[in-house]
C-alpha cells in the first residue's frame, strides 16, 4: 500500500459488487472500495447500472486507512460533475441578483402582482 498516496489517480479492475459499492484491485496485493456514493455524480439506485465485474475503471484514492489496511476509491473524483447548475447567479425581475431566499412577506407582493397580470 505505501506506494499509492491520497490523491493518486489509478486504474483498477472491478472486482466485487455489493449493494454499498464495489471492491477494486488496483495491483496483485491492494485492494479498495468505492463507496456507492462515489460511483458517479448523481444518484445511483443499483451499482449494476454502473459497473460490471473485470471492468477496468479510473478512481482517486479519497483515504488510506494504513491500520485497518482498507483504501477509499471515488470514480466521480475522476470525472466532471454534468450535473452542476449554472454558476451565473439567477436574478430577479428587477436585474437584481437572486440568491434564492425570501421572506414570504418579500415573495407576497411579487406575487399578487404576477397573479393581477
């Protein structure tokens, strides 16, 4: 394990599937596990729709527990997040930024007038 740092980027081959992630050899003697969360950006019901046994895949190295001699993988730390929104702030009707919360005595007015039109 000393050879593989937190950070690293490796290719490994998907050995195991369970319902909570997948293992991942990453050589002869180490082996990981990805966690569900960190298969892909979004939700993941069923690793299967995901990844198959043998398949080789990508991950960053998240954690290296030396003592318990486990490593944590992440697939989406390799990956570009699609499902980001926008980084351009929304804005009001008026051209001022929108941050998303408001009062809804700031929201009632707007919205009797959207209703009056």
């Amino acid at each position: 394990m000393s050879e593989y740092k937190v950070g690293d980027v490796v290719t490994g081959k998907v050995t195991g599937i369970q319902a909570y992630g997948a293992f991942v050899a990453l050589d002869e003697h180490t082996q990981g596990l990805v966690h569900i969360s960190e298969i892909t950006h979004g939700f993941v019901k069923d690793i299967h729709d995901f990844l198959e046994l043998e398949q080789e895949v990508k991950v960053r190295i998240l954690d290296i527990d030396s003592e318990a001699n486990k490593i944590s993988l992440s697939i989406r730390a390799t990956e570009e997040n699609n499902h980001t929104t926008s980084k351009k702030k929304p804005t009001r009707d008026d051209g001022k930024e929108d941050n998303g919360f408001h009062t809804l005595k700031e929201k009632l007015q707007e919205w009797i007038e959207k209703a009056d039109k």
